[in-house]
C-alpha cells in the first residue's frame, strides 16, 4: 500500500479527477498536490523582448498566486474526503520536476490527470502523464 501518494494539479478537470481518485484510494496515505510553474509561460505572457524582463519578477508573482489558488481548492476538495492535503509548487519543466519531486521526497506512487489526446494531437502537444509514467522512479496511475 502506498504510504507517500503525489498527484500533479493544475486547473484541469483531469487534474481534478485526479485528486478525487488519490482521496477516494489513497486516503489513508500522506497525499501530496504538486502544482508545477513552468517558466515558459512567464515569457508567454509578454513575449521574449525587453518587456519579458522587465516584468519578469510581477509575471512569475501572478503565476506563484495563481498556483495557490489552486491549490487551495485542491486543499478544499481534499477535505470533502477528510483527507488533509499537503501541497507544495516547484518552478520547471512539468514532467521533469513531477519526476524529480517524486524522487526526491520519498513518494511511492504517482497520481497524474490526462487529457487522453491521441493520434497527432498527441505526437504534437507531447503528454505529460506519459513522459512521467516512462521516467517515474515509481509507479504511476494515469487517471482518464
């Protein structure tokens, strides 16, 4: 039985089925929600010229408190199962850090949401849930 359980999170209703699986399975385990900030969305917002540094520190704020705020519904959601949540955000690339949080943390199973593209929408977009399940140090529930 898994005693260290993280689910990756973000504003998704696959990320939300996600947790609900971990909290309705996994409820006697410590689960943790990851929320990654991926810093190329930083950029996105202005563009790569000057104005991207300049506002690089106001842009990475707005995502640091978007990330809270979801966490804290995952935090909300968690407790409609009884289930204390643990959070926390890292800043990366999103499957690497998934990986590395995984490795680095003592988790021993991984709960990821996916989108379920197939075809090439997927070769395209690449996924998330299947780059961790192939690199995890651990085993992985991907949730459809």
């Amino acid at each position: 039985m898994a005693r260290h359980v993280l689910v990756a999170v973000d504003d998704s209703a696959q990320s939300t089925d996600a947790l609900e699986f971990a909290c309705e399975e996994y409820s006697d385990a410590t689960i943790t929600a990851l929320y990654v900030l991926d810093p190329g969305d930083f950029y996105a917002v202005s563009g790569v010229e000057g104005t991207a540094m300049a506002n690089y520190d106001e842009i990475q704020r707005h995502h640091e408190e978007r990330a809270e705020e979801i966490l804290e519904a995952a935090r909300e959601q968690a407790a409609e199962h009884d289930v204390e949540l643990e959070t926390d955000h890292v800043v990366g690339s999103v499957s690497r850090s998934i990986v590395d949080y995984a490795d680095d943390n003592d988790v021993d199973h991984v709960v990821v949401g996916s989108h379920g593209r197939t075809g090439a929408s997927r070769i395209l977009l690449g996924s998330v849930a299947e780059t961790v399940a192939r690199r995890s140090p651990v085993p992985v529930t991907i949730v459809r």
